[in-house]
C-alpha cells in the first residue's frame, strides 16, 4: 500500500526517522485492533514501510487531534465475533473468536515490541487501554505531565484479565501497582507514570515534540547493525523472560473472557450498549460506581 493511500495513518519519513500519527482524531484514535480492521491494518502496513526501508533507524508514533489514542474502538468490539447483532441466539463460535484475537492481540502487538527499528511513543493526551499498551511496547514512552493514561477497559469485565502486556507492566511497575491499574482502571498522568517508571520521561505538553525528536536523532547516531543486534539480543531476552509468550496467553485468555457469562445485578456492556449506545454504556460502569 503506498502511503499517500493511508487514510487512517499518516506516514511521513525525515531522513532516518519514520514517524507514524494514528490520524482518526473524530474517534480519538481508537481502532479496531481485534481482528484487524481496515483501519488498524493501516498502522501495521506503515510499520511494514518503516521496517523494509534500510534507512530508517528509529520510528516514532504519535497521535492527531486532542490524544495518542484511545484504544480500541467501543462501538465496534464484540461485533467482529458475530455477537451483540441479536440476529443470531448462538454464541459465537471458539475457533472464531480465537482467529480473530489471534489476529488482532498476538501478531498485531507483537509488531510494535519486537519491530527491529528502535521505536518511541510520543503520548500527549490519553493512552487508554491499547492505545497505552503499544506505548508501553516502544523501545521508549515520552508523555506530556497531564496526559492521562490508564486501563478503563477493564471495567467493561475483565477485572484485570484478558490482555497481553500485563507481564510488561508488572515487571515495570511491580506488582502492586500493576494489580491497582488492571483492576481498578484507574488513570494517572504523566507526572505519576514517570514517578512509578511505567514510562521514560514526562515533560511539559509544549516541550514534548522537541524532546521526542532530540531523542530520535540522538538515537540515529548509532550504526544500523548495532540498533538490528541490539535489538535482536533483547528479543532473546525477552522470550527468556517470558514476555514474548505474553502474545501467545493473551488472545487465548482473551477468548475466555469473550465467554463470559453476566448474572442478574452484574454491568453488562454489550447489553447496555445495544440499548444505549457505546458512550452511554461505557459510562454506565462509572456511574454504578458513584452510586
């Protein structure tokens, strides 16, 4: 696909640097990233380009509009099974659901992590759900001090289940906090996931970009075989580690919780986004929880 063809990403290529922008700002930058959408497809094609031109040494991702990303989109999650139509009683089949978050979970993230390019997240904002996740999956994560960042996601029903980088935010973090911002869906800003290192650096909104780009071309004075080794090492590593396995119980944890089953008085998103809409229903958990 030629760039100039995207049109949910923008593609802009600056000597050794390829910086990719998430370009749905109407849906802050949310996608379909289970199974794949068109949309999604787009930021992986641009990896592609950045990945297969020798030149490029360091990629970095950024966000149009108010944020980096917002994470998946709302209103389209569960409809790629099949389900939440109410044309069809049965419930979606395994095979299908494990196609689709296998598709989406294991080789659409894996990209940003193990991409042989270095790779910087430059966050202004929100970092929500996925759009946080392949942040933490750069090389390096720049955000603004008042961004917000966090897993509200996991208020619709995973209660800290069902996703791929709970490994790497845990040996990041630690494990208290990690349970704290899984479970709960908290958000904290910039200032607070610097002091906890769950990202690289926080600086004021108006310095973010200089900071990005002074650190992009510092990084492009290394050679391109010492960035390739460098970063096929680290893949080692991290399969040592188990972290590279996080792709693999991901999707399959993630098709469990596609299963679950709601008991009278529980928060039913998919219900209550039929009824409400996909704003309306997101909302809903929070204000249960203000009650």
């Amino acid at each position: 696909m030629d760039p100039k063809d995207y049109k949910f990403v923008k593609y802009e290529k600056n000597g050794e640097i390829a910086t990719i922008t998430f370009n749905k700002p109407e849906k802050m930058n949310s996608y379909v990233i289970i199974s794949v959408g068109e949309d999604f497809a787009e930021v992986l094609d641009a990896i592609t380009q950045a990945e297969e031109d020798d030149e490029i040494k360091v990629i970095v991702f950024k966000g149009a509009g108010r944020c980096f990303s917002a994470g998946q989109d709302l209103s389209k999650v569960g409809f790629v099974y099949g389900f939440g139509t109410g044309k069809d009683d049965r419930r979606p089949s395994q095979r299908i659901r494990l196609k689709m978050d296998r598709m989406g979970i294991s080789e659409g993230y894996k990209r940003f992590f193990l991409s042989p390019k270095l790779t910087v997240a430059q966050v202004h904002g929100f970092a929500l759900e996925a759009g946080l996740m392949i942040a933490m999956l750069c090389d390096f994560f720049i955000c603004d001090d008042d961004c917000k960042m966090g897993f509200p996601g996991q208020r619709i029903g995973f209660a800290g289940g069902g996703e791929h980088t709970f490994g790497h935010l845990m040996m990041t973090v630690g494990m208290r906090r990690a349970l704290d911002l899984y479970i709960s869906g908290r958000q904290i800003n910039g200032k607070e996931a610097e002091a906890m290192g769950l990202v690289t650096k926080s600086v004021p909104l108006d310095k973010l970009e200089d900071e990005v780009q002074a650190l992009a071309k510092d990084l492009c004075l290394m050679p391109r075989d010492g960035i390739a080794i460098g970063k096929a090492c680290r893949h080692l590593f991290y399969d040592r580690m188990g972290l590279t396995d996080s792709f693999t119980y991901a999707y399959i944890t993630h098709t469990m919780f596609t299963n679950v089953r709601h008991e009278p008085g529980e928060f039913n998103f998919f219900r209550e986004r039929r009824e409400k809409g996909a704003r309306a229903a997101f909302h809903e958990k929070d204000d249960l929880r203000q009650q």
